[in-house]
C-alpha cells in the first residue's frame, strides 16, 4: 500500500467513527447518511471531502455565524490589517536607524515626497490595499476575485516600476529598504491567494452544503444520476422503497411473518459469511483479519474474524437478552432497548447513536429485526433493518439502514473461555463522501469494535464473571 493511501486511511479511520454505529443488538452495523448529503453538489465528491476532519473544518471556517462574516474571511481580513500595520513599522524603523533627525526625515519622506528617494508610497500602497479591501470584502462582503486581482496587480506593477526609479546608491539602509520592498510584494500576493484559495472556496462549500440542508429530500435516491439496483427477491417477499438496502422489510405484518422475515435474513447471512471470493483486506497485530468481497455487483460487504477471551454463550447473552447494557462498554451508542419480542428468538430493537463531527453529522437511529439462537453449539445472532409503525423515523435523527448481517461465536475446543467471533457487515451509505473512502474506514472501525468487546471481556474477568 502506498504511503498515500496509508494516509487516506488514516484519515478515513475517523469517518468511519462516526458513520457507523456499533449494532446494541449486534446485527449488522450500518453506515447511515447525514439527511443533507442527498443534494450535495457532484463536484464536491472529488475535490473536498477526503476526510471528515476536513469537512468539518471547511464548514466551520466558510459559515457566517449570527450575521457576521465567516471565520476564515475574518482571517483575510485581520491578515490585510496586519499587510498595512507590519509595511507601516517597517518603514519607520528604516527611518528611526538611519541616525537622521526623525521629524526631518517624515517631512522629507512624506511632504517632499519623490519616488527616487522616498519609501512612504510603498506605506500608501499597502494603505491603498487595506482601505479596498476591506470595503468590499468586509463591508460588502462581494464574493468575487476581481478586486482581489486588481489591488494585487497595481501593488506589483508599481513595485516593479518603484525599484527601477529608486535611488538605490543614496539609501543609508540599503538591506531595510530592498526588505520593504520584497514584503510588500509578498503579502500583496499572499492576500491574492488566500482569498482565492481559501476564502472563495470554503464559503461557496459551506453555502452548497446549507443549501442542501435547506432543500433536502428525504426520500430522493442518495445518489443522483443512479438506476435503482435490481433485486433477485420475489416480488411477495417484501416491497422496499427504491434505494432502501436489502433487508428493509415492512413490519405491517403479524408476528408469524415478522419471524418468517427474521429467519429468512438469519439464513442469508449465514450463507453469506460461509461463502467463497473473500479477500484480505485489512491485518492487526492481535491476528484479526477482515475480509471483503462485492455483492450485487458494485456493493462492497466486509466480514472481520478474531479471537476474543470470552466464553461464547456470555458473550451470546449480553448481545441478545441485555442490548440495554451495551452504551456501557460501546462509545458509539447513546441508548439501545427492545421494543418487541415476537418469540424466544426473534424481536425488534432500538438504537440511538451519538452525533460526530462536532454536530455536522447528527446522530442516527436504527430499527432491527432480529434473530438469535445457538445452531449446534455455535451462538448466532442476525438481524436487518426494518420499518416500525410504533417508532417512526424520530425529529432530529436520521434513520439508518442495514442490510443483513450478523455476529457468529464459535467455541474454540479445550478451551472453554474463548470464542471466535465474527461480524458480516452489509452496509452502503452512499451519499457525497468517497465510497472508496468509506470501503477503508470500514475496516478500521471493525477492528476498533472487537477492541470494544475485548475491553468488556477483560471487564467481565475481573469482576468474576468467568
């Protein structure tokens, strides 16, 4: 792997914190989407959002707060105050150390003004520059280069004209004054690319972004421009509105077909951890090792395998019958709790997950169905999201989605207080950030969730459990 794609990686690793939630019920975790990122502009996907970091840094600096300018346009601002005040202090200190009267040399510099043996029109340069610039980018707050170029342009173009006019062989402080000089060209051209690389940039991003809040559709498809993916179920099983992943059944159904929808994604998932085309796609120290392949054509699943010290049929029950323990030992997770128990094996589950991003990704909740039973002497527990008409998508959160997945303990022989566990992830968040992105955070965070779980083994040792 190439040092920038480590990189990538590195900085994907946060995004995928915050996307995807750790499963309360331990079915198949899902990255889930910002309710904003339908409409985001295609050009945004290629250019900006590499990391969350990034996303969130540009949306804080480009947004105007309370009516006053944004952040980084304030920046500008003081950096065009600063151009003026730093010119300002050169230049009489060029005229404090020259040992010259210093009342006489203001009244030569500035009243006998010439361009052969003054520096003070370098001094109404930058003046020139602080008072246009911050009229229309403070006051009129324009959004737009020309001003920019222009006070850059005139500040060079006389500069270059200033050098060949000067007196050089008559300055007392000759290193000061070809200083002055070569500051003034710089900050005015520092000026130039700040406002056209920074500012401009993360204020139209910011406005893209708000915008889309504002016009958001919650049921557009999350990706534009894309034809709805063709499914192999029969049309009696399930009706999913477009773009809903696999698995989003509908709970207008009795409890027999609740358990018949609930088995049927338990078998689906079994079938999919068990099958062939896996690849390596990520290694750990403690031997963990997480595989992906793709399904449905370009849909990429993962499925994570590790060893953990922690008897199976533990570990099986905290993740079946006490989901509402899990925010406990799961940072991810701010509440979890069963809302209904079909029979001994199948039941529907909530559960919040905590914002990220600093708030610019809001937290998410997930209705699951699922199903949990120990198949000779193995522990399993499926599940899938589904549509609950007594929980209905909640004021503030944003629904998420999984497709069918599953946990699997293994008993590992002769040795009783260890397990192998293994997590099938089917996810697809879609949306404005890099799905390559997405496909590398995946990894990271499955191996940041069995640390979680080995971190409440150890817990559960030491208080005695086994």
């Amino acid at each position: 792997m190439s040092k920038e794609s480590r990189n990538r990686s590195d900085q994907a690793r946060e995004v995928a914190e915050i996307f995807i939630s750790n499963s309360a019920d331990h079915s198949s975790q899902s990255l889930t989407r910002h309710h904003t990122i339908n409409t985001m502009p295609n050009y945004i996907h290629e250019s900006y959002y590499h990391n969350e970091d990034y996303l969130r840094e540009t949306l804080s600096a480009g947004s105007p707060r309370d009516g006053r300018i944004s952040a980084v346009r304030r920046f500008f601002c003081l950096f065009v105050t600063f151009d003026f005040l730093f010119t300002t202090l050169m230049w009489i200190i060029c005229l404090v150390i020259s040992g010259e009267n210093i009342q006489q040399m203001l009244i030569d510099q500035i009243v006998h003004y010439t361009i052969h043996g003054s520096l003070f029109d370098i001094v109404m340069a930058s003046a020139g520059r602080f008072v246009i610039l911050l009229l229309f980018y403070a006051l009129l707050c324009i959004n737009h280069w020309w001003v920019i170029a222009i006070t850059t342009a005139g500040s060079c173009g006389f500069l270059i004209i200033k050098v060949f006019f000067f007196e050089w062989a008559k300055a007392t402080n000759y290193t000061l004054d070809v200083f002055l000089v070569l500051s003034s060209f710089v900050l005015s051209w520092g000026e130039a690319w700040f406002l056209d690389f920074r500012v401009l940039p993360q204020e139209s991003l910011a406005r893209d972004f708000f915008r889309a809040i504002s016009s958001d559709d919650e049921r557009a498809p999350l990706l534009q421009n894309q034809a709805p993916s063709v499914r192999s179920h029969n049309l009696d099983d399930f009706y999913s509105p477009i773009d809903s992943p696999q698995g989003m059944y509908s709970l207008f159904f009795p409890d027999e077909e609740l358990a018949r929808k609930a088995k049927e994604a338990y078998e689906e998932a079994l079938s999919t951890i068990n099958s062939d085309g896996w690849k390596v796609e990520k290694q750990t120290p403690e031997g963990d090792v997480v595989h992906s392949k793709f399904i449905r054509r370009n849909h990429k699943i993962f499925r994570l395998t590790g060893t953990v010290e922690i008897p199976p049929k533990l570990l099986f029950d905290e993740l079946d019958r006490n989901i509402e323990n899990v925010p406990s030992w799961n940072p991810t997770l701010i509440e979890c709790r069963n809302l209904k128990t079909v029979n001994d094996k199948v039941s529907v589950s909530y559960q919040l997950a905590a914002e990220g991003g600093g708030g610019i990704i809001s937290s998410r909740d997930f209705i699951n169905l699922r199903y949990c039973e120990n198949r000779e002497g193995v522990y399993i527990c499926a599940g899938t999201s589904v549509v609950f008409p007594d929980m209905p998508a909640q004021k503030g959160y944003v629904r998420g989605e999984n497709g069918p997945g599953c946990w699997v303990m293994t008993p590992i022989p002769n040795e009783p207080n260890k397990c192998v566990f293994q997590w099938l992830l089917d996810t697809n968040l879609k949306g404005w950030i890099p799905q390559s992105i997405i496909d590398t955070a995946l990894s990271f965070a499955m191996c940041d969730y069995i640390r979680y779980v080995r971190t409440f083994a150890d817990n559960l040792r030491q208080e005695g459990k086994f």
